[in-house]
C-alpha cells in the first residue's frame, strides 16, 4: 500500500501502487499535508480517498445530535466536487497532535459551539487538496492541461476524456500537492448553504446501525455501576454485600480505590443494578456538603445585596450609583437561577478492554477524547500510544460528557484496574444516578439597577452578579480565569454590545455546594435572561416598544451592533411585532453568543392563572456562512426548546447536601405539546461560520418572560411555575 507521506507539511511521493490510497489533511503548521499508514504521526488528516474512489471524511469532533458528521462532511464534499450521497464518515481517533480543537489549544474536543468555526478551512483545504492533486493525476495520464479539467461527482472530465476519480488515487499519491490549495469561490458552491442536503447520521440513526456507547456489547464483558455517596464530599467507609450475593448473575463488590464508591460488577446490567439495591454501604460523610438550596439562595442574595468582590468593569460604583440616584426613573430588580441537570437522553457509559499488546481501549461517546485519554495512561501506567479512545455516538451531553475530572470514564477504569482486565468491563448510570450525578448548571444571582432620563434613555446600569464558579480549582482554570474572575460567569453581561454609558458590574464568588460544570451555553444561560429582562423593562418604564428600544441601544457601528440590529428587525418583521391575535402577547429577546447572533419573539396565549400557552417562536439567526441550513434550523429549534423547558420548570434542589429530584416525573424536560410552532430565519452571510450548538438557548426564556410580563408579572425566579407560573 503506498500513500502520500509528509514531515514538514509538505506533500511527498511515495512509490505508488494499485492498492494506493490518498491521505490529505493540513499539518499542524497549517501546510498541506498528506500522511502513510507506516507514518502519520506528524499529521492531521481528515479525508481519505481509496483506490475504488471510496471518500471517507475523518470527523474530528464528536457526534451527539449537533452534526458535525455532516458539517464537516460537507466542506470535504464540496471542495473535493462530490456528491453527499458518495462520501461517508468516521470519526478521529484521539490524537491531540492531530486533531486538536484549535479554539482550544493542544486539546482534542467538542464544546463552545466550535465546530465549524475551528474546523471551516482546515475542512475545506484538506478537501480541495485532494482534489487538486486528483486533477494533476488526470493531467498527467491525458496529457491535458488542468485548466481544461474539472472534477464534478466525483468524475474527472474534460478535452473528451472522462473516468471516476479511483483511477487516479494511485498515481495521485506521487504528487505534491500545494500548501494552499485553490478554494472555491462562495459562488461555486452546491452543498456550502445548501438547504436540502440532509444529515449524514439520520439513516444509521433510523435503521438502528448506528452505535452509541450505552449500544455497546463485547464478548465476556462485565457490567459495572457505582453506589456512590449522596452528598458531595462523602466517601466510602465500608459496605455489606451478604445480599447481593442472592441476586442472580452478581459477580462482586469492591470499593474504588480512591473511595468515591462501591463497584458492583454483575453479568448484565439488570443483575448489576439489583444487586446495587441489596448493597448496604455506610459512607463516611464527615466532610461531606449539608447545605440545602434554601441556605444557598440566602448565600447567594446576601452576596448581591454586598458589595462585590471583583469589578468587572473598572467603573466606579459609587459614580454610577450616584447617577442612578440622580436619574428621571429607576429601574430595579433581583433575580435567580437554580442548579440545573443536563439530563441527556443517553445516560453516561463507557466500556474498557484490554488489547493484546498490554494497552487498553476506551469505547466511549467521547466529548474531549484528550482528557480521558491522559487519565487512562495515568492509571493504568501507560505511554499515550497504547491507550485508544473509540468515539461513538452520544445521545446529547450538553457539556455533561466533558468534566474537568473525567469522572464517569475514570469510574470505569479504577473498576476494570481492580479486575484481572480478562474481561472488558462496561460502566452503566441509571437515569437516577446521571440527575443525582452531582455535575450541574451553577446557581447564580443577579441584581441590576438601571437609571432612565427623560427621554427614557439608558444613563446608569449597576449590575451585580453572585454565583458557583465552574472554573477555578480545576485545570480549567486557566482558560477562563483571569485576575480572580470566571468570566464563565459573566459571559453574556460584560462586554456588553447594547450602548450603556456608566455601566458597572461586579461578581463575588461563593463556594458550590455540588459539583458544577458548564451548561448548554454556559454563562449565557442566566445573563442573556437578566440583560434582556432588564432591557425589557427599563423600556416599559421608558414608554417606549421593547423593539424600538434595544434598536436605540444598538445604534452603534460595532460588527456587533450591525449584526444584532439585523437578527432583531428580522425576527420582528417575521413574527408581526406589535400585530398579535387579540388575547396573545409577543415577548423578544436579542443575544450573542459563541460567535453568532439570535433574536426570538415568543408569542403566548392565556394567562399565568389560567395557563400560559407558547402558540410560537419566531427565531433569526446570523451564524455566519450557514453551511447546513437544516442542521442550524434544527440546533435552533433544540436550542429553544431546551431553554424553555428548564425555564418553566426544572431546578435541582438540596435537602442536607443530597439533591431531590430522581427521574423526568420531578426533572421533566420539554414536552411536544408544550410549545406550538418554531419558525427560523437563517441570514445569508459571507462572515465565516460560527456555532449553532448553543447560541439557540440564551434568548428563549428572557422571550418567554417578556411576552408573560407584557400582560403579567415580571418572573425574576426560575424556574417559573414555582413563581406561580401556570402553563396550559
């Protein structure tokens, strides 16, 4: 077999063979570069072409249902000139060196909507690479110039010669291909933007083929879950398994090494769960949490009600407090947010088997393959080459698969180290274990005063923000901590784009009673719903439309105040601002997030004694160049939906340190019938693509909560049924 090789990022020859098959992809440099089999640890590659013409894109993020198998795959499609239907498929192993997330640094992973931003033209030149030196090949063999060539579904053609590319896979591994291939202009596009190109997962999702983690089922593999203490901070002291030995099926019981559970291991997962039950531990909860949620809301308002710890602004807070005072109308209101679950369809799992070599595969849905991959040759005692990751699908995750401790695929590898690692052991959650996990959205509180003159305009914003941050005493710290702040925590409230003169905000920490992590959309989830809010009602104190009023306020010439304004007209023109039936009202909320710019107008019918009915949401995205239009409706439709339904009724809540809530009948998420229609309306963009995942989520609720506070309470608490919120 002979393929293309590089060690400088450039392209090299290697003897060529009917077997050949073509490896393109960029090199860490960012030169063109194209790798054999016997050689490929200086590159990144992402496409493949076989000898039989067989196109196969390597997908470097992970797929939980926000279609990067389909992104990615479309860059490589359309540059190389074939068709979705010819070009399949795999996902990367776990090689930071290779596949890193750019955005990121030196590590492999999936999150911050940054899929396509990061991968846009590594994806597009790895593809036009391909088929550059494919054309140089038909060039070669026809004696035809390349001008007079062209590539098109997968056929070259042209001066009256026409074969499928396969028969130049060989001859095109002898070739240098340049650094900087030819991409295609905007113009030239067929799939880039294309609305009826479909996803790539849908088929294999339908038929049943494709393969989650929680679909996995090894020869002799043993089952594993974990009794693990109820509160944060406990440990194991001892436990009694004389009556798991009854249940049919258990093999063992034995303590974790580092303490934070009991690994029962059963022949199925039904017998490891039964044998769970008749489990009696006695945990150790010494230093152990004991707060409650009602402790720490008191923590939390208290903080607010102070002065902060950090000035985010560097504004002086007595200056704008003093031009508050001074103002025509003053604007006040105290808000606060619950821990939140991730809840993901697919409950966490991971399964763990030895290869012949000493080494271990990890099959996992893996969100930041860097990350446990590190772990895993930590505790096994291995170098990097022999621990694998097998990415899988996910069935969501929403930043539950990603956790700074890498704590489920780490349970599962203390429980394969205690065996004798014949057989692969597979570590199932139950849905109780996964909401009672201890990994949540933060809870966090807001005050914000807001000053108006005469003219209803904004003259002074006081803005204080308490909460759990989700960075700091873990390796993340770096990234998103800066001279004592979390900016994870204020995402969404400064920098603000809205034009606000004499603007202060601050933030004072206070220490997480459970474990907290990032959330769809992270900060964005409670601070587009306090700006917004607050927007709203500053401009119902103004008299003024709620529309015209951020319009006022985003008046300026920043790219972002353009690209605002542009989601924010759209959205109402589409909705029929200001036109609702007779009985309804219209809330909007306007919001960047992850690169890109979301408007939503939420239209209800009813009441909040009676019932409050979402009848639609009219929703303008501005994402950039939209590769997938059906992927980014769809990442909208999700993103809105996820955010409402925590919105109305969902909160993880703490009684002496052990959360409450077990299963969707007291976390439920959105149902069907909760919401009527979704409309959204994709710009047309020449801006480079930025993320989708997530930026859907942050403007929901604060719409939501206009359109109720348009003809009834302001709601400051979430969630809002438990502030007297009825839905029909």
């Amino acid at each position: 077999m002979s393929v293309l090789t590089s060690r400088r990022g450039f392209l090299k020859g290697a003897a060529a063979s009917t077997a050949a098959v073509l490896v393109i992809g960029v090199a860490p440099s960012g030169a063109m570069a194209a790798g054999s089999a016997a050689d490929t640890t200086m590159l990144n590659p992402f496409v493949k072409i076989a000898a039989d013409g067989t196109v196969t894109a390597i997908v470097k993020h992970f797929e939980k249902g926000q279609g990067p198998a389909t992104g990615l795959t479309t860059l490589i499609a359309e540059e190389l000139g074939v068709s979705m239907d010819a070009i399949h498929y795999e996902f990367a192993p776990s090689n930071p060196k290779l596949y890193n997330n750019t955005a990121f640094g030196p590590i492999q992973g999936t999150g911050g909507s940054t899929a396509m931003f990061n991968s846009f033209q590594q994806y597009r030149k790895a593809g036009a690479a391909a088929r550059e030196v494919l054309l140089q090949a038909a060039s070669h063999a026809w004696d035809v110039p390349v001008a007079q060539l062209k590539l098109e579904d997968g056929v070259i053609s042209g001066a009256g010669n026409k074969a499928p590319i396969g028969e130049f896979v060989a001859a095109a591994s002898t070739l240098t291909a340049p650094e900087e291939p030819r991409l295609k202009d905007p113009s030239e596009f067929k799939l880039i933007g294309n609305a009826n190109v479909r996803r790539k997962d849908t088929p294999p999702k339908i038929n049943g083929t494709a393969m989650y983690a929680m679909d996995m089922q090894l020869d002799n593999q043993m089952v594993v879950v974990i009794k693990r203490p109820t509160r944060r901070g406990g440990t194991v002291a001892s436990f009694d398994d004389s009556a798991a030995k009854d249940v049919k099926g258990f093999i063992r019981a034995a303590t974790l090494p580092n303490k934070a559970g009991v690994a029962v291991y059963a022949e199925n997962t039904w017998a490891a769960l039964q044998a769970r039950e008749a489990l009696d531990v006695t945990f150790d909860n010494a230093a152990a949490e004991r707060r409650s949620s009602e402790d720490v809301y008191k923590e939390l308002m208290a903080a607010v009600n102070t002065a902060p710890e950090y000035n985010l602004t560097k504004n002086d807070q007595a200056e704008i407090a003093g031009a508050i005072e001074k103002a025509d109308k003053v604007v006040e209101e105290t808000f606060y947010f619950p821990l939140l679950a991730h809840a993901p369809m697919e409950p966490l799992t991971c399964t763990i088997e030895a290869t012949e070599d000493g080494g271990v595969i990890l099959h996992d849905g893996a969100q930041m393959p860097t990350s446990p991959h590190a772990a895993l040759a930590q505790i096994f005692q291995l170098p990097m080459e022999k621990v694998q990751i097998k990415t899988m699908f996910a069935g969501g995750s929403f930043g539950r698969r990603a956790t700074p401790t890498v704590d489920y695929q780490v349970e599962a590898a203390l429980a394969f180290v205690m065996t004798d690692r014949t057989r692969p052991v597979k570590l199932v959650w139950s849905r109780e274990d996964d909401i009672t996990g201890g990994y949540y959205r933060p809870a966090f509180a807001h005050k914000v005063r807001v000053g108006l003159d005469a003219d209803g305009n904004i003259v002074g914003w006081d803005h204080r923000v308490a909460g759990q941050s989700i960075s700091k005493g873990t390796p993340f710290e770096a990234f998103s901590v800066h001279d004592g702040v979390d900016h994870l925590s204020v995402e969404g409230v400064t920098p603000t784009p809205y034009s606000i003169p004499g603007m202060f905000a601050g933030l004072t920490d206070i220490k997480p009673a459970t474990t907290v992590l990032w959330w769809r959309s992270v900060g964005h989830t409670h601070t587009a719903y306090v700006m917004e809010s607050m927007m709203d009602a500053a401009a119902v104190a103004a008299g003024r439309d709620p529309v015209e009023f951020r319009l006022a306020h985003l008046a300026g010439d920043t790219a972002d105040q353009k690209r605002l304004t542009g989601v924010l007209k759209l959205a109402a023109e589409k909705a029929g601002w200001g036109n609702a039936e007779n009985g309804r009202a219209q809330g909007v909320a306007v919001h960047k997030s992850f690169g890109s710019y979301v408007a939503e107008v939420v239209e209800i019918s009813g009441d909040t004694e009676n019932g409050v009915k979402i009848e639609k949401v009219t929703c303008a995205v501005d994402c950039g160049i939209p590769v997938n239009p059906d992927v980014i409706k769809a990442q909208m439709e999700g993103g809105i939906g996820y955010g409402l339904g925590h919105a109305m009724r969902d909160e993880i809540t703490l009684e002496d340190g052990e959360v409450i809530q077990q299963n969707f009948p007291d976390y439920e998420p959105l149902r069907i019938g909760d919401i009527g229609e979704i409309e959204t309306h994709i710009v047309l963009s020449t801006e480079a693509p930025t993320g989708v995942g997530e930026p859907g989520t942050p403007p929901s609720a604060p719409a939501l909560a206009n359109a109720i506070a348009a003809k009834g309470p302001r709601v400051t608490e979430l969630p809002m049924n438990k502030a007297g919120v009825t839905f029909a």
